[in-house]
C-alpha cells in the first residue's frame, strides 16, 4: 500500500531551499520580543490614587482560528522551502556515430600541390584544414584519431571532445609515424579501438596518398578483419593531381602512385564507399557526403526532471489565511 501510494505521488518530495524552515518559529519569537518602554514624563496625581479598576483580560483568538492560522504559516514556509519532485526517467533520442579518423603521415603527404585559399599548400595542410571543418559538425559523435605511416599510432581514444581530437589532428606533421605507408595495421589499429562500440555504429574514415609499402598485416586482410568486427570502412584516395611543383608552379608529370583498386575493394568488402579527391574542393565534397551518412539513432543517458511543488502548499496557505480570516471572532 505505501509503494503504491509513493509511486502515486512520485516519490517523496525534496526541498531546493531547506534552512527556509528556520522561519517557522518566528511568530512565537516575536510573541517573546519585548515592547518598548516610552519615555514621557510620568504622570503625578495630588491626590491618594483612587482604587483603579481593572479592566478586564482581552478575550483570546479563538482556538480554531489559532490553528489555521499555524497551519496557514506553515504551508506558507513549505512553499518558501521549494519542495520538488524527480519526474518520471526520460531518455532523448541521440544521432550518434563511433567514428575513428586515419589520416596519413607518410612522407608523399608533404608534396605542394594543393591549393587552399588561393594559395599552394602540401596535401597534409590541406586534409588538416578539410578535416577540421568536418569535425565541426560532427556535434555528439565519438570520434578518435590515429595516423599512420611505417607504423599507426591512435593520438585520440573516442571521444566527444572534439576540440582535444582537433588540437592533435593540428599538431600531425609529416614523417610522425615514419615515411612509409601501412594501410593494413591502420585499419586493423581501428578496429581494435571500435570493437567495443555498439553494432552497427562503428565507422573508420582512411585518408591516404599511397599504397601499402609497410607494416605487419595486409590491407585485404585487415578488410577482413573489419567485416568480421562490423566495421564501415570509408577509404579515401587524396592527392595525384598529376604533375609536381617547381616555385609554386605546377608542372605536368607522372600520377602519384595510389592503390585505388585496394582502397575501393576495402570499401566494398566492409560496407563502406571509395572516394577519390584530387584536389581540396573534391574532398571538402566527399566529407560533405560522409557527413550525410544515415546516423545511428541511439538514447541518450536517463534523465529525471526536477518538478516545482510549491505552488501546492502556497494555495493551502492563502486557502487557510482566508478561513482564519472568516472564522467568526465570538465564535469558540
């Protein structure tokens, strides 16, 4: 019977305010204060003072007014107090992803032949600049980063922290991870740190300018991995405009060696897609599309709003100071 009627009332509740409460004795303390004395002369009688009638005692307040009264101030302290009560749990709906970004370190990434607010960057500065964007937008996704070169090293654990995950991304240079390039353990270093994440939410996003020439394990087979883990791979080829530079002017040339059969089957095998981007304005395109990506609904953590109850024991209050009020003054 008490849980029921304690589920009924929604618990019991609690006061926001609670030394408010101290104020409940100070109508009988300002029964207690004293009067203050006058200070006039006295008045002298010539003659023998007559036998003074006294007059009889004031007629007290009724007893039942006396009590609505005190019920009226303390209602009226309760309210004051703010009494509050935890509503019912909510969980709001999230759009969340586990994202891991691999952005490639190996010494190709050095090559100027990017241009980026009119002028001609290396291909680092340029994905750095793209990427920074894309994390913008990223607002209550996890994501973590980790870069690669001869060996994949993961800078970031997924977080929601993206400013943490930006400053690391800006603090990357080229020839960090060693100058090679080991496609194979990047992807199997993400899937390592995705494993964990709910099914289904586990995205990798691999940026790179090259093919496989170092590390342990084999791209193919790290796709494998990624599959088996149900993890979506993203791969995006960048750079190979098809020439280099010489003073800032770019010359034509042999295309920068990129394995993009080896990327686009990587995709295909995880369920991601392959992107190639030749220049800034197709990647900032592909992370455009990356960040149409269906999101995974997920809820949030439980919450249970705080309700104001004051305005119960503030109309008991003004309902019992109006009875008090009426009650007949010769009425018992």
């Amino acid at each position: 019977m008490i849980e029921r009627l304690h589920v009924l009332l929604g618990g019991l509740p609690e006061f926001a305010w609670p030394w408010l409460w101290l104020a409940l004795p100070v109508p009988l303390l300002m029964r207690l204060w004293p009067l203050p004395v006058g200070n006039g002369p006295a008045l002298r009688v010539p003659w023998e003072p007559a036998r003074l009638q006294v007059a009889p005692p004031t007629r007290r307040m009724p007893a039942p007014r006396t009590l609505l009264l005190w019920l009226a101030w303390l209602c009226l302290c309760a309210a004051a107090a703010r009494p509050q009560q935890l509503g019912d749990a909510v969980e709001p709906p999230r759009e969340a992803r586990q994202m891991m970004l691999a952005v490639d370190l190996s010494g190709s990434m050095s090559e100027d032949d990017m241009l980026l607010g009119g002028r001609v960057v290396d291909r680092l500065t340029a994905a750095k600049a793209v990427l920074a964007d894309f994390l913008d937008r990223r607002e209550g996704d996890s994501i973590g980063l980790l870069v690669f070169g001869q060996r994949a090293y993961a800078l970031t654990p997924l977080t929601r922290d993206r400013a943490s995950v930006r400053e690391q991304l800006r603090d990357s240079v080229v020839g960090l991870a060693g100058r090679e390039t080991a496609l194979g353990d990047a992807i199997a270093l993400a899937v390592k740190r995705l494993r964990a994440q709910p099914e289904g939410q586990r995205v990798l996003v691999l940026l790179t300018d090259g093919v496989n020439t170092a590390g342990v394990l084999d791209p193919l087979k790290a796709a494998e991995l990624a599959k088996a883990e149900g993890v979506r791979v993203h791969t995006i080829a960048f750079g190979g405009t098809g020439g280099f530079s010489l003073f800032g002017m770019q010359l034509p040339g042999a295309e920068d060696p990129i394995d993009e059969d080896t990327l686009a089957r990587i995709a295909r095998e995880t369920g991601g897609r392959f992107f190639r981007a030749r220049d800034t304005g197709e990647l900032v395109g592909i992370y455009a599309e990356l960040d149409r990506l269906e999101p995974v609904h997920s809820a949030g953590p439980a919450l249970r709003p705080r309700l104001e109850r004051y305005a119960w024991p503030l109309a008991a209050a003004l309902l019992l100071g109006v009875l008090a009020l009426a009650w007949p003054r010769g009425r018992p």
